[in-house]
C-alpha cells in the first residue's frame, strides 16, 4: 500500500509539473503576443526601484519619435549583429566567455539587444542559470513574433537610463532637457554609455571611462549608418 501511494504520488506531481509547464508555455506566449502591440506598462525592475524608494519615470515613445542616432548609438554599444542574428550573437558570447575566463574587463556581454529586451520586460536583473534560460526562452518568443523594429522599440523604452528612469524618453528629458526625438549624435552615444550600469553613471558631464566610452560609441554611430547594420530599422 505505501509503495501504490507513493506511485499515485509521483504520478500527481508529473501531471501537475505538465500543467505549470503548459500554463507557463501558453501564457508566455500570449504575453509576448500582446506585448507585440500592447507597451509594457511595468516590469520586475521598476517594482525594485518602487521598494527601494527611487520612483519611477517612464515616457513611451514610438520608435519613430527616436532620433534615429539613438537606436544606432544602442547598436554600436550593444549589439553590432541586431540586424542580421536571430537573437543570439554566438561569436559575442564566445569571446565574452574568454575575456571573462581571462580576466579581462569585458566592456559588454554576450547578451544581445534581443536578449536585453526579453530581460528588461519579463525578467528580473541578475544573473543565474535558471534565469538566463528563461531569458532565452522569451528571446526566441520574441523575435518569432515581434518584428525588429518593435524589439529595438521596446529595449529603448523599457531599458533603465538612470536611477529609477526609464526609456529613452525619460533619460533624454532628465540629462538634456528635451525629448529623445531631438537628441544630438553626442547625447544618444551619452545615453548608450549609460546603458550598462544605468545606477552608477551618469549622462550629463560624464567622468573617465564613461566619457571615454561615450565619445567612442558616437564614432561608431557613423559607421552603423555607413555599413547598414541599421537596415532593420528603416
């Protein structure tokens, strides 16, 4: 009898772990699609800007109220591939992993602009294998259903450019004044820098290597217009 009951157990939390697993693939599934047109209206990320304190800020703006030199200075910074892989940029990946094995200072990650977005949205900040196997699970969702140009358009209005700010918009408004639509090629390299570590650098008067990266990333944007590695975007 005890080893019956022990079965009909097992049995019972296999077909419960089906259930969870199929919930959790159908209504990933539905959220990327409504997120397709929907904005996200809050994420994991802002919920501990709330906790701790900061507040928030957030302006949703339509990608082509961006200046263009924004979603360009993204790609120089972040992701020079966003146009072409389908997700995942595996030689990036690749040498963040020797640079890190090394014991390099890895300017950026493997993660992709796609990969950040899924992150940004439906994720929490942090690392962890559990976490990043979610994260590529909704970086395949999303650039199944989403086009690029929505993908660049949620990253650059979900992504964090300061200390409980929120998008682009927001960040623009913050550090120069005005909005993302009239930024110059030096303020989009500014906010790009910004980026990575959203809490500790600043976008008005940067110092070392913020400034340093800044001025680097707005020489770049010039060649992401030459060679098209924007061309998603047009």
């Amino acid at each position: 009898m005890a080893a019956a009951g022990k079965r009909s157990w097992g049995r019972r939390l296999i077909v419960w772990a089906g259930k969870a697993l199929l919930i959790f693939v159908f209504g990933s599934l539905l959220l990327v699609a409504l997120f397709r047109f929907v904005p996200p209206p809050f994420t994991l990320t802002m919920a501990g800007d709330l906790v701790s304190g900061h507040g928030i800020t957030k302006h949703w703006v339509p990608l082509d109220r961006i200046d263009p030199d924004m979603a360009r200075a993204a790609i120089a910074a972040e992701d020079s591939s966003f146009c072409t892989h389908g997700g995942f940029d595996y030689d990036s990946i690749a040498a963040a992993m020797y640079r890190n094995a090394k014991g390099g200072k890895v300017l950026r990650g493997g993660s992709t602009i796609s990969q950040q977005t899924a992150k940004n949205v439906f994720l929490w900040q942090g690392g962890g294998y559990f976490r990043k196997g979610l994260e590529a699970w909704f970086t395949v969702l999303i650039e199944l259903i989403w086009p690029k140009k929505r993908i660049m358009e949620v990253y650059l209005n979900v992504a964090e450019t300061g200390i409980g700010t929120y998008g682009v918009e927001a960040g623009a408004q913050r550090y120069f004044r005005h909005g993302a639509a009239n930024m110059t090629r030096a303020e989009a390299a500014r906010i790009a820098a910004v980026l990575p570590l959203p809490k500790k650098r600043a976008g008005v008067a940067p110092r070392g290597f913020t400034r340093r990266y800044g001025n680097s990333i707005a020489a770049r944007i010039g060649v992401v217009q030459r060679e098209g590695l924007d061309a998603c975007l047009r």
